[in-house]
C-alpha cells in the first residue's frame, strides 16, 4: 500500500524491490513461454486464457487486458494463493500447541468419521463441524489482513451522520469485523464455539471477512 512512499527509505525493507523484480522477470519469462507455443483451441493456464483474450480485444485501446496486467495479476496470484495458506498454516499449528484441548477434540472427530483406513474426501466436510470450526476460528483470530484493499465509493453515501461523496477511496478495517462481540461469543480469545450453534452444528457467521469484504469477498 505505501510501497511508493517507503523505497525512498533506507532499509532492509528494500530487499522485497529486488525480490519483486525477480518474480516479474521469472512470469515475464513464462510468458514469452507461453506465447510461443500457444493454441488458442487448448488453453492450458491462467495465462494462456490470458493471451487469448488480449488477442480478442487488441483493437480496443482502453482493454485491461495487455502484458502488464497479465503480469502484475499473475504476481497476485503468487501471494494471494501461497503466503496466505502458509501463514494461515504456521498459526494453526502455533494455537493447536497452545490448546491441546482444541487439537483431541479434532482428533476424536477425525477418528470417528475418516478413520484410520482412508484419507479425508470433500464430502466429509459436513459431518466434521468441529474441525469446520476450527479453521475459521484460526483465520479469524490469526487477522492475516487486518486492512482490506481500498474501495471506492460508487455514489454519495449517507454514514452515521457523515457524507461519503462519490469517488472517495476507503479502507474497511477488517480487524474490528473479526472482534466485534456483537458477533462472536468470546471475540478476544481462540474459541471453536464462535462457529458453533449449541447443538454443534458449525454456524456461519456474516461477520467472517478474513480477507475481504464486499460483492467479490473470499467465502
């Protein structure tokens, strides 16, 4: 968000530039990959279908689809899909340590709906709402994004007493969402029973935004 800001500074911080640019180069060259071997007929990646469309819409001065995009969005792809779920993974682990009580109660469940003769299926998700419980109770306390990305304002709005015009850039605070105790039965503390109804069925809860909010939010 300040990365403009901050590289006039000094630091170990600046390292990630260099990083950045390396991942840039490394996508750059996988593109030129792909667009050498390239059948419009058989795509094979995100990147392929990205090339398609940047050939359907050449003509069209104002299109979001070029080279840069194409590799700026394949760069988000990198961070969205991997630091996420190791960083989701370290804290998991780091809170199961802290509550064994949490971890046999998984395994119980564990035991009794897999087993010890096969491994998990998709379809298992529905009778393990502990474990369900769990992993959402980690990603809410863990708080990975504590700041969404910014939105804009599609019209003037109306907001506890204050106008918002039309245009103006807004940063949802997804931290507050994750601790409101209008929502959560113990919004300070790891606790499972946050995503569980008294009978333990897993609950949804509206007020889950771990990494987004908004029409295109991560569920």
């Amino acid at each position: 968000m300040y990365a403009n800001f901050l590289k006039y500074f000094p630091g170990p911080h600046t390292k990630i530039y260099h990083i950045l640019e390396d991942m840039r180069k490394f996508i750059e060259r996988r593109v030129k990959q792909n667009q050498a071997t390239l059948d419009v007929n058989s795509p094979r990646d995100f990147i392929d279908c990205f090339l398609i469309q940047m050939e359907k819409e050449k003509q069209n001065p104002s299109s979001e689809f070029n080279t840069k995009n194409l590799e700026l969005t394949t760069l988000n792809l990198f961070f969205a899909g991997t630091e996420t779920v190791s960083s989701t993974l370290r804290y998991g682990f780091l809170l199961l340590m802290r509550h064994p009580e949490v971890l046999g109660k998984m395994h119980e469940e564990i035991d009794r709906v897999i087993g010890q003769n096969r491994i998990p299926a998709i379809e298992d998700r529905s009778q393990m709402p502990y474990i369900d419980a769990v992993i959402h109770e980690i990603q809410r306390v863990s708080d990975l994004i504590p700041m969404d990305l910014p939105h804009l304002v599609t019209r003037d709005t109306q907001f506890r007493g204050y106008t918002i015009p039309q245009g103006t850039e807004i940063y949802p605070l997804l931290s507050t969402v994750l601790r409101d105790p209008s929502m959560f039965k113990t919004p300070e503390s790891f606790n499972p029973g946050n995503f569980l109804e008294e009978s333990g069925c897993f609950r949804k809860n509206d007020a889950f935004v771990p990494f987004s909010s908004g029409e295109l939010n991560n569920p």
